[in-house]
C-alpha cells in the first residue's frame, strides 16, 4: 500500500493527488489518501475521495508520496517517525529543497512504487527541555531546534559537551540537521551542509556580538543550551517550525543525535547540488 499525502491548500481540489492516485492504480498499486493539516479546515478537502488517517494506516505501508512544500513532508516526517517508512516529496512549495520530485515529473512515482530508488538516510535531532532539573518535554526534529524570542532580545549560553561555545544576547539560536542547513539556518547566515552527512548545525540569530559565529560539530556531541535573563521577556522553543514549548529563564535545552532517522525515496533525478544551485540562483 502506498500512502499519498497531499496538503489540500497547496494542492487545491487534490488535482495532483487525484492524478498521482490514477498513475499508481493504473500499475496495479493500491493508494490510499491521508491528507495532511487537513483537521485545521476540513471544508478544504473535496467531498468525492475516500480519506485517511496516517496514524490508522502507517504499519502497512511501503512508501508515502508526499505533495506540497516542505512544512507538508516535516508534518509526515512527525508522525511517521518511528515507522522506517520511505518518503518522496512532489514540491508544490517555494523551495523545496526536501522535495525529490516537481509537478511535472509526477508519473516517477510509479518507479518509486516499485521500489527503483535508492533510500536518502537523513540524520535527526533529539531535544530535551528541562526547568529546575525537571524533564518538561522531549521532541524530535529533522530540519531544526529553535530558541526564539517573542519580538525581544533573549540571552542564551551554548555549551558543547561540558566546553562553552558562545554566550550572547539576541533573537535567539538555530541547531540544524544537514537537511535543516538550507532552512531557518542559511537564512541567519548558516552554512550549506550536504544532506546525508552528519552534523549538528549552530547558527546565532542576530547576536548583538561581533564574536558569536555558527559552528558545525560532530554528530556525537551534546548541545546544552540554556535561556537567561529574561527578566519577564517572553522566549519559545520550537521543533521543526513547530512551537512546543514557552521558556522560563534558567530553562536548559540539551540537543544530541537522535535514535530516529528520516528515510527519502531518492530517484537520482537530480543531485542536492544540481538542486542547491537551480533554487538559490
């Protein structure tokens, strides 16, 4: 079974989707619909298709078609994770460096569904809030773990296994995966990192210090973060552009290599450099 999941507001009427569905179905595959952010706006999805949930679906399938940007393919990555599932993005966003495949290569996804690619292994990021030494939530992330202000100057103190990294006030900090680098993290000046390695990312947001630079380690290392002198300035933790949590001064962030990993149908259409260059030019 291969799941497609569309984002109805970037595929408007499920064209793509409906055409994708009629591709594999015609080849003797058997796909199901399994919309994402769809429960924020029901109304958006047509009334003629069949729909389902991916948590009721996701042990029994061999591949998930993705359509939209690259929000839509982090939402599936969140509750896919545990599952080993393959993904391939049809772009349908601005970017989409995520995306293995444009709209008018859909009919590839008949290859994919016979299995003729070869598995894009994506490293993650495993996040863990604590306030006065209680554990406050565990999350994971592909793209980015962010420490963000709420319009206000924060400061932050960034350690590297037990060694201090940087310590400065601004908008706050970005730890990226690789496939997170040509996200939040190029923007605050980060660098470009091939996908399939294995680092974790620093970048500073707007440091109010000439001295604070973005640093790539090791994948074995531990990142401890912490929030200070908030002084009633309001800061968040997000995941993956997700904010899950607000923070409180004294708040610690620790970031490590997570156990899970992202797993990307890749078909040799383009390289990550062949695709770099033709969306930053």
């Amino acid at each position: 079974m291969i799941m497609v999941c569309p984002n109805p507001f970037r595929d408007l009427d499920l064209k793509l989707t409906r055409e994708c569905c009629k591709l594999l179905a015609a080849e003797g595959f058997q796909a199901v619909i399994c919309p994402v952010f769809a429960d924020e706006e029901p109304e958006a999805l047509p009334q003629d298709l069949e729909y389902h949930k991916l948590s009721e679906l996701r042990e029994d399938c061999q591949l998930a078609v993705v359509i939209g940007g690259d929000g839509t393919i982090l939402s599936v990555v969140r509750q896919l994770r545990d599952q080993n599932i393959p993904l391939l993005g049809i772009n349908l966003g601005t970017k989409g460096f995520m995306a293995n495949l444009e709209p008018d290569q859909l009919p590839l996804v008949v290859r994919a569904a016979r299995g003729e690619y070869r598995i894009s292994r994506r490293m993650m990021l495993e996040v863990e809030l604590r306030r006065d030494g209680q554990v406050i939530c565990v999350d994971h992330a592909l793209n980015d773990v962010v420490l963000h202000g709420y319009g206000d100057c924060i400061g932050l103190t960034t350690w590297c296994n037990g060694d201090r990294v940087s310590h400065f006030s601004g908008d706050g900090i970005i730890l990226s995966t690789p496939t997170g680098s040509t996200g939040y993290s190029m923007s605050a000046g980060g660098p470009i990192v091939e996908p399939e390695a294995e680092n974790i990312i620093i970048s500073p947001i707007c440091p109010h210090v000439m001295g604070a630079r973005t640093f790539v380690l090791d994948p074995s290392r531990t990142v401890r973060v912490t929030a200070e002198r908030l002084h009633g300035r309001r800061a968040y933790l997000a995941v993956d552009g997700i904010s899950v949590a607000d923070l409180a001064a004294g708040d610690v962030v620790y970031v490590k290599k997570s156990v899970h990993e992202t797993r990307m149908a890749d078909l040799g259409v383009k390289s990550f450099y062949e695709i770099a260059y033709e969306k930053l030019i």
